[in-house]
C-alpha cells in the first residue's frame, strides 16, 4: 500500500510513502529475487530490512514476519505476498487498536 502525505506546498511534486507489500516489493526488486524460494534464501538474499507495514511508519523486520507464517517455502512471488498480507494487516490493526493509535485516528493530521 501507499499514501501520500499531506502537502506542505502546491509545487512539490506528491511524495508517496509506500509500506507493507508495496514496501516489501521494493526490497525484493532491488535484490533480484527469483521464485521458487525458501525463507532461508530469501533472507540471505534481501537481508533482514524492516518494512514499514502503516503510513506511519510503524516497522517489522522481514524476519519477524516470516516467522508468523506457517510455511517456508514459496514457490511464486504472487504467492510469497499473499502470505505476508494478512502479516502486515494485522500488524496495522493492533496499532491502531493501541491508546496511541486511537489517538492518531482522531487527529487532523
């Protein structure tokens, strides 16, 4: 996913801000990850970064998500992303189910 922040002024071009798959895809683009792959691989490849999983730049090390799911093994990229998904939604919700993330939903900003 991705959001563009609030703009500061009409002439900067719109910065958005990407992060759960959309984030993770920009790791795995620039480390040329071909599939099938296993988790071990995977991370040898990529490393261990964090990605931010909400527009507020909340992160989780790649490594941490992978161990909230039942497989290791990927056979297509397609597949290894619907995995993650529901990783970095329920990431999302216990954030904003926090004080502080209640408390962010109601500000303007």
């Amino acid at each position: 996913m991705g959001v563009r922040p609030p703009q500061q002024s009409d002439d900067d071009a719109p910065e958005i801000i990407a992060f759960g798959i959309a984030a993770l895809d920009e790791h795995l683009e620039r480390a040329d990850v071909t599939f099938p792959m296993t988790e071990e691989a995977l991370l040898e490849t990529v490393g261990d970064p964090s990605v931010p999983y909400d527009a507020t730049g909340n992160e989780i090390r790649l490594s941490d998500a992978l161990g909230d799911l039942p497989q290791s093994r990927f056979e297509t990229r397609q597949e290894f992303m619907n995995a993650l998904h529901p990783v970095f939604e329920a990431r999302r919700e216990r954030g904003n189910d926090s004080f502080v993330g209640r408390l962010r939903s109601l500000l303007p900003f």
